[in-house]
C-alpha cells in the first residue's frame, strides 16, 4: 500500500446516476474537495447498456440508456469534481466518531489511500449467476443474465443466438425481450415460477402477441439441456409438476437482483436483512456517522430517474451535516417488515408531509417477495395499527410506495417502531 495520502471533503463511490447526480448536488457549495471513484472506464452505470426510458424524473426528458449516461458524464466533468474512473475501491475503513473514514482504492496509478470527511456509497446492484440460482443441468454457452446480454448487444453489437428463452418476469425481463428482438433473436418464451407475473401483465401478454410468444406461468426449471451449447430446457409445470421441453439455444436469467455492497462486509455498517445492503435512516446515513447510502445498493433494481433523485436526497443531507460539528440528530423510528414483503427502505422513518419528501422520491417503499391479489397492507406499532390500505393488485418485486404521512403518529411508540405486514389475501 502507498503511503501517499489523500483527503478529501466527500469521497462518493459508483458512476452511476446515484453517485453522478449526488456530485453535482454537492457542487452547489463551493470550495469542497470532491472525488467520484468508478472501477469501469467510462460512467453512468447500467444504463450505458439498455435502450430507451431514463431520465424523464431526474432530467425532466425522455433519453435512451446511453445518452442519459452520456449526459451525466458530461454535466459532472464540468464541475470541479476529481472523476476518477477505472479506480475500483477496495475496502472501505469506517473512522472513529469526529474521525475521516478511509478508502483503499486500486487506481491506474496504483494503490491509493484516501481519507474523506464523508463517504456516499452508491455502487449499484447485480443480477444473481446461474451459480447462486442453482440451476440444475449442464453447463453449456449461451446462458447470460440481462446486463450480459445488454452488453453483448447493444455494446458489442452482437446477436447472442437464434431462440431465446427468458426465465422470470420482473419489469427487466421486458428489457430483455427488446434487446433479443432488437438483435434478431426469436423468443421461445417466458418463464415464471409464480402463478402471476411480477411484472405489469397486460403489458407482457402484449408483447407476448407482438412477438409471439408464449407466457408460461407455475413452471420451474428442472434441467438445462445441452453440452457445448444449450440446445433446450425441461420445465416442471402446474401443480402436478408435469414435464415441458422447451427448445432453446440462449437462455436469459432475469431479474433476481442484489446490492453491490461487499464494502461493507467487514465494517460495523447494518445491514439489511434481506438484500445484505447498508441500512440508512430517513437522511440516507447508514449506522456509521458520515457514511451515506444511495441508489440500487440499498434494495437491488429500481428506476434510474428514482437512484438519481435519491444521489441527491443523500447530498442534501451530507450538505446539512457539514454546516454543524455535532451530527444531525433526527426523531425517527425503526420499521419492520413481515413476509410476503421483503425489505422496507430506510429502515428507519419519521413523520414527513407529502409536499415535502416527494420532490425527492416518492416515498419510503417496500417490495414483496411476489405478486398479490386483492391484499391489504397494514402498519402495526405494537398493538396499534396506525393505517391500513386495500389494493386489487400489488406486483412483486417492484417499488410500492408507503404513505407515511397516513400514519397515526400519536400512537406510534418509539420503543417498538412500525411493523408493515399483509392481511385479508384472497
């Protein structure tokens, strides 16, 4: 390690919306020492791979994946920001109380240490492997998650083979679709475990007629067909188990994403239980005082326009800490989650009016494990349930916004917090 050391004001780690857009939000104070560290060579994240729809919340127009991107990159080297691309921080050393933290960063220079007031971590997510699946079966080529395949396509212009099939339903396998058909791969079809789609159905059968294809729902993998390339798949389908055999020679493995969030791993940061990322509270600071946390790497997928907005949530509070040496107290509660619902962020909330928070984002949120029917979600302080909200449909896997400012406060006992489960399923 060199012994070469830098400081910096705020260190913000991940070139993608969150981290970009939280940049140009700190470059409203002037005279701050700032650096951006991204381990690829170029910024903007996932969107420099997909296709259209970014940017209309943040940027207040429509752009294709990589204009958007292109657009970030251009409005944060025309600040004062240090970018520092293809530099891959390494670990990440939280300080004591009143303390910098440390980052060890891999650079093309070298090995750096960099120690920074604050810290933004805003380093995204990732789709689970075939590994972490445990898909049974050979291991032949042409098997690619959707980030793979938006990279072969649109990046390298491939086409990544004749007849696609697309395992899962999340919002990301409709990107998918469009990527294959834009590379002039038929689709053999769509797979879901589930008995609904975790994705907008009406959309989904309309591509399914646009494109012919079929949608088959209640069906597991059980094996993976082929040696040097895959040649097809067996499903497992309906309640009986009945086997399909799909002919195939690419297989897309969707959704199923996870908070890039190994920084953390030997650090005292909480974590949430379910995604593994760093727990925050309402300003977006995690359990260490000046550690922030922005974006994807707080829940796994979510729109680009909404991490975006959120980089800038986190800045405006980083902002607010700096103008006291003591840290920003705040009156807030924790809250928890009962299954079917996955995770709550933040994990901690506190009374907020609607005019307020949402020219930010739209509210703290919740996802569910899978799609549900007429449920009803419920937020419980002890033995009092402080709202109750009815829906004919809630899709899983998705961002569902939770109306706080609903909430009846005056019954909420700090102690216990807030616990959000589902009832009256049908």
């Amino acid at each position: 390690m060199s012994t070469s050391l830098e400081l910096l004001d705020v260190a913000v780690v991940g070139g993608g919306p969150a981290g970009i857009s939280a940049c140009l939000e700190l470059c409203t104070r002037a005279g701050l020492s700032i650096a951006l560290f991204e381990g690829e060579q170029e910024l903007g994240g996932m969107p420099r791979s997909c296709h259209i729809f970014f940017g209309l919340r943040d940027r207040k127009r429509l752009y294709t994946g990589p204009s958007y991107a292109r657009k970030l990159d251009r409005l944060v080297r025309k600040t004062g920001v240090r970018v520092c691309t293809g530099s891959r921080v390494l670990d990440l050393v939280p300080g004591l109380p009143g303390e910098a933290h440390e980052l060890h960063v891999l650079s093309p220079e070298g090995l750096r240490r960099v120690q920074s007031r604050f810290i933004l971590l805003a380093t995204g997510c990732f789709e689970s492997s075939r590994s972490e699946r445990s898909l049974p079966g050979t291991r032949p080529s042409g098997i690619f998650t959707t980030g793979t395949l938006q990279q072969l396509v649109n990046l390298r212009r491939l086409k990544p083979g004749n007849l696609a099939l697309i395992v899962g339903s999340e919002h990301v396998a409709l990107s998918s679709i469009l990527t294959l058909r834009r590379a002039g791969t038929s689709i053999a079809g769509m797979v879901e475990r589930d008995a609904e789609l975790q994705t907008y159905a009406s959309l989904a059968a309309f591509m399914s007629r646009l494109f012919s294809f079929p949608i088959i729902k209640n069906a597991a993998m059980k094996q993976i067909i082929g040696n040097q390339r895959i040649e097809g798949v067996e499903l497992s389908t309906g309640v009986n188990g009945k086997a399909l055999q799909i002919e195939c020679d690419t297989l897309v493995m969707t959704g199923r994403f996870r908070p890039d969030s190994s920084l953390i791993d030997s650090t005292p940061i909480e974590k949430e239980p379910c995604t593994l990322g760093p727990a925050v509270d309402p300003n977006l600071m995690t359990s260490v005082q000046n550690i922030f946390a922005a974006g994807n790497v707080l829940r796994g997928a979510d729109m680009h326009d909404l991490c975006a907005l959120e980089g800038r949530l986190a800045a405006r509070s980083i902002l607010r800490n700096m103008q006291t040496t003591r840290p920003e107290k705040i009156r807030s509660v924790p809250v928890r989650a009962e299954r079917p619902i996955r995770y709550v962020v933040p994990q901690r909330i506190m009374p907020m009016p609607k005019r307020l928070f949402s020219k930010f984002l739209p509210w703290p949120e919740i996802q569910l494990e899978r799609t549900l029917m007429r449920p009803t979600l419920e937020a419980w302080s002890g033995e009092e349930r402080i709202w109750q909200g009815s829906f004919l449909k809630l899709i899983g896997h998705t961002r569902i916004p939770i109306p706080i400012d609903k909430f009846r406060w005056d019954r909420v006992d700090p102690g216990l917090g807030v616990t959000l489960r589902i009832t009256d399923r049908v």
